[in-house]
C-alpha cells in the first residue's frame, strides 16, 4: 500500500495502455437458447448485453500477450525495457508455469514475472505490488496484466452465473517516474498516488471455485451467492472508494473518472452516486464484455482511454471487489 509522503521516492508512471478481446461476441439471446433465461432478465438485473468468448487457441497467456503488446506499443517501449511482468489471473492456464512468464517469453523480454491471484480484485493488486517494487527500486519497467478466461469455470448449465462473466485481457506498462518529479504533495503529479488492498477470508465461502486447475476430472466452476456478494460490493466499495480520496485529502470533485470493475450496473452506478459522479464520468463497459474478472478494469481503462474520454493528466479512480473476498482502490493520475 502507498500513500503520499514527503520524501518518498518518485511515482510510478502508468505510459501504456493495451487491451484484447476475443472475436466471439455471445449475446443474451444466444445464451437463452442454453438455459432458462432472457435478455430482458440479465439487462435488467445486470446491465449486460454481450460478452466476448475465447476460443480454444485464445489461452489466457495469448490474451495476456496480445494486450502486452498493445500496451508496449501506446508507450513506445520496446519489450527488451521490460524487466517485470505480473498477471492477474484466476484462470491461468495451468498451474505452472506462471502465465507472466508465458508472457515474457513471447514478448523476447528478460527480467521475472509471477501471477497473482484475488479474483476480480487482482488487477488493482497487481498494480499495488508493481509500484511498490518500482518504488523500492526492484524493477524500472513493468507491465501489468489482468487476463481471463472465465468461459472455462463456467456451468454452462447454470443460468445464474454463466450469463454473467465474459472472456478477455487489458494491460498496463508503468515505469519509474524520473527523480526529478518527486511526490511532495502535488497531486498534478502524474503517476499512482495510492492504493489500498483488502481482504476477508471469512467470506471465502460466497464466491469461489469448486475445482483446480489442471484437474481434467475436476477442473472446478465458479460457484457464486450473487445477492451476497452484491450487498458486500456496495458498501466495501463506497467505503474503499472513501478511503482513497481521504488519504489523498482530495474530494469527489478531484475525480475526472471511476473505472470501476464491471460486475453489475446496478454496483457501479450506486457507487458513482456515492461518490457524486456525473454518469459521464463512469466508465462502464459491463454492457459490452461482462464480468472479465481482474482484466474488466484495465479493458475498461483501454476503451476510454482508446475513444478519447480519458486523457493524460486525468485523475482516474479505480476499486474493484472479487472472490476472497478482496477488494481494494487505486488513484492514479494519469
Ligand atoms: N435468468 C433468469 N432468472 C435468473 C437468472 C437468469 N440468468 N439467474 C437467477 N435467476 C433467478 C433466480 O433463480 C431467482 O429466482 P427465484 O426468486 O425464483 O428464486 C431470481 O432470479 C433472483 O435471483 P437473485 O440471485 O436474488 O438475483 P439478483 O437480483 O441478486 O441478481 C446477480 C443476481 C446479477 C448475480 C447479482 O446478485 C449480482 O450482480 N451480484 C454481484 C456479483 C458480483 O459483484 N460479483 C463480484 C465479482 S465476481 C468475482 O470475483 C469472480
């Protein structure tokens, strides 16, 4: 976890940003045709309208490579630069070797990568790890990858998870801010002024897989008390999205824009409010790829990003809530 402090060293800059979703786009109607649901069901309760589905060369390490690449190429950095990769994943595609290290080797860079696992949260713990280790001088330039395939835990047989979560991976290339723009208090400064993690393990039990990987007799599915998980989503978020502005003595009009993670509309809008937000500076993507796990913030972060909503010098606010459970903040100016 990072805060602002006078004397600590310079920030970590967010340089890149990438994304990849797989060519298949599901949409309700085509899942109402596998079980009891409609489409008048999922986008009422969630806001979903589509998600995108991988197909069996898209593993997540291809995903997570693809969106690397992208994010490379919006920074300007050749992967040779790059001398740390952490992925978030709950759907790596075996057990080990690491999908980051799966990464590295396609990109032909150097340096040591591992994967972290907190579910919808892993995106925001990743990038907390990554600036700590930049801050603390381990690493100079990282990416930092959320990638899933959420399509192979699924029950395709049951109608109250599987409409929910789609197939995809963003990323993020972050470097050491020079020594010249030290963090003081300035929060013009661009760079990640904070995160926070959190989890609760007592509440394992509401969200989680019954499986492993790499066990073809029982590779495990994605169990869920979603009516649970939505009540705890709204009131740790508001509370870790408070936390964030008060630590950065900053209020929600500082905020250009909430990338939160895409679970449901119905959370990212009650969240918005609570944190005074126009609807036009929330960004909401659930509608288009669902529920993508640890990469649903940084494909977020892409398409904003890619469509010109966000731009450089934007103070962006992100929270996600996943299986743990985990849930945390990142602030980061761009
Ligand atoms: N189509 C039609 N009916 C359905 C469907 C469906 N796809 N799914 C459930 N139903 C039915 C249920 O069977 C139930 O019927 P009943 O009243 O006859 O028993 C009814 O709809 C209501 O079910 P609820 O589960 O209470 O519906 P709810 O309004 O809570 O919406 C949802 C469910 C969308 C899952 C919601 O609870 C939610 O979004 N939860 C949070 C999810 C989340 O944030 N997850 C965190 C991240 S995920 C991660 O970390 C991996």
């Amino acid at each position: 976890m990072a805060g602002p402090a006078a004397s600590a060293p310079p920030r970590t800059q967010l340089v890149g940003i990438g994304a990849y979703l797989p060519a298949r786009v599901v949409t309700n109607d085509e899942l109402a045709q596998r079980v009891d649901t409609s489409d008048a069901w999922i986008r009422e309760r969630t806001g979903i309208r589509q998600r995108h589905l991988a197909a069996p060369h898209e593993s997540c390490a291809f995903m997570a490579t693809a969106a690397a690449r992208a994010a490379l190429a919006d920074a300007g950095v050749a992967a040779a630069a790059v001398d740390g990769i952490i992925v978030a994943t709950a759907t790596p595609d075996q057990a080990f070797p690491a999908v980051a290290v799966r990464v590295q080797a396609a990109l032909g860079a150097s340096g040591f990568g591992f994967d972290i696992s907190a579910a919808c949260s892993g995106f925001i713990y990743a990038l907390s790890v990554a600036d700590g280790m930049i801050r603390a001088g381990q690493a100079r330039t990282m990416l930092v990858i959320g990638a899933e395939v959420y399509s192979r835990i699924m029950n395709w047989d049951d109608r109250g998870t599987c409409v929910l979560f789609g197939d995809g991976a963003g990323a993020v290339l972050v470097r050491a801010g020079e020594a010249g723009d030290a963090r003081g208090s300035g929060v013009g400064e661009p760079g990640i002024l904070s995160t926070h993690l959190h989890a609760q393990g007592d509440l394992g039990d509401i969200l989680f897989v019954d499986g492993a990987v790499g066990q073809p007799d029982r590779p495990g599915h994605l169990v869920m008390k979603g009516n649970e998980v939505f009540r705890h989503a709204v009131t740790k978020l508001a509370s870790a999205v408070s936390e964030a502005l008060a630590v950065n003595g900053l209020d929600h009009n500082d905020v250009d824009w909430l990338v939160p993670h895409q679970a449901n509309l119905r959370i990212i809008e009650a969240i918005g409010k609570r944190l005074g937000l126009a609807p036009d500076r929330v960004v909401v993507t659930v509608d288009q790829h669902a529920n993508t796990s640890a990469a649903s913030i940084p494909l977020a972060l892409a398409q904003a990003y890619g469509d010109g909503r966000i731009k450089r010098g934007d103070l962006v606010l992100m929270e996600a809530l996943g299986g743990g459970l985990t849930w945390g903040s990142a602030l980061v100016r761009l």
